[in-house]
C-alpha cells in the first residue's frame, strides 16, 4: 500500500456519492494538501460537495433486470478514469521509456528497456558507402540491404550523411537522369542518429516524431556502428 503525501491526487468512486468510508476520510486527507476528484451520480452529494472537483457519471439506468447492481455506472466510472490519467500523462510529459523504467518487471517494461544495440544492424549489415560513390553503386547497396536507406560515412568511418528512398524520389523529380550524380550531392546530411546505448523506446519516439523510418547508430565520436529500422522495433512487439 502506497503512503498519500501532499501535492498528491485522490479519485474517488461512489455512485451515491454518500458512502461513509469516503466522506470520513475525504476531509483527513485535504488536511494532508490532497486534492481531491469525485465520480459520482449525485451531484448535490456529501463527497461531491467535498471535493475540489466533482464529475458526474450518473446513467440512466442499469443494464440490469432489477435495477441493483452498478453495471453502467460501474463502466462510466472506468472509462473516465482512463481518461484522466491518460490526460495526466501527457500533461506530464510522460514517455515511453519513463514507463518502462517505473516498470521494468512487466511485458512491456521488458520490451521497452531493450537497447539499440541490441537491435541494429551492423557490420557487414550495414547500408554503406563512401562520400563518392556514384549514384548506381547507392542505389544497388540500398537494393541489396533493403532497409530503404544507405549510410554514407568517411574512410574513418565518420558518418557524414544518409541516402533514403525519400532522397531518391526528391532526385527523380528534379532531373530526368540522376545517375549524373554522386551520393553526396543527394544525401540528407547531419541526419538524425543515436548511440547504441539508447533505448528502443526512444529511437522509436524519433522516427515517429521526424516521420521516418531508419537511423543512424553512432558512437560520441560520430563512428558509424550500426543502422535501426522501425521494423526491428516493431518486430520487438511480435517476437518477445
């Protein structure tokens, strides 16, 4: 059982509004600096009067033959309360990755924790060609590797671009013969990248934040090491 402390929110239930549970301990815990939010059905109720805000989820009627159990309300009640807290998370600016580390016990915590490094592809995976290479050698790595995009990285190994099937299509609709081109005068340049020790949640957050598909893994000196796909990402959600 958690400790309430001041600056937290309380939620409570009660279709009447009147349960003497609740009305007893409301006060008791506005004195601790608890706010205080009610679902009820009577809006002119004892614990809707003591709360610093009431919502009114009264029904109809129950879904019931004889009208006792709170089937209805029992639903109402539930789905507000999703709703609330998906509100809380995006005022707090919850992500991701925040979930999976308060939760690293559970299924999707488990997921969520996975590293890029445990995902990318490197070595001999990797889309790779020079500063130099002509427009055909791209487009054939590109074919070959087949996730949409071609790294472009130094004879260090420094990555100095990347070449993506949306590169490709820009370059058609502006000349008629693009094989005139190296890969340099096309690429996308300082594109997006990560370290390897980031988490999958994060990298999935980037491309959907930037609407694209792979990225880049580098080391803090910029060294090429690696290339995620947003399918490795979602193949995460099938295979685990």
């Amino acid at each position: 059982m958690g400790v309430v402390s001041t600056g937290d929110t309380i939620i409570a239930i009660s279709y009447s509004g009147e349960t003497k549970e609740l009305t007893d301990l409301i006060p008791r815990l506005k004195l601790l600096g608890v706010s205080v939010i009610a679902l009820t059905g009577a809006p002119g109720s004892a614990l809707a009067t003591l709360a610093d805000l009431h919502i009114d989820v009264s029904v109809p009627k129950y879904e019931w033959p004889f009208g006792l159990l709170p089937t209805s309300s029992n639903a109402t009640a539930v789905a507000l309360g999703d709703a609330l807290a998906v509100a809380l998370l995006v005022r707090r600016g919850i992500k991701a990755e925040d979930f999976a580390m308060l939760h690293p016990g559970g299924l999707l915590g488990r997921k969520m924790l996975v590293k890029v490094r445990d995902l990318m592809h490197e070595g001999a995976e990797i889309p790779l060609v020079g500063p130099d290479a002509s427009m055909k050698q791209t487009i054939m790595e590109m074919t070959a590797k087949r996730l949409g995009a071609v790294c472009v990285a130094d004879e260090s190994g420094q990555l100095t671009g990347i070449f993506t099937d949306g590169d490709l299509r820009r370059l058609l609709e502006k000349t008629s013969n693009p094989f005139e081109f190296n890969v340099s005068a096309a690429m996308t340049r300082n594109p997006k990248a990560l370290p390897p020790d980031s988490l999958a949640a994060g990298a999935l957050r980037i491309m959907e934040e930037h609407s694209i598909t792979t990225l880049p893994v580098v080391e803090s000196d910029g060294k090429l090491v690696g290339i995620i796909h947003l399918h490795d990402i979602v193949k995460l959600e099938t295979t685990r």
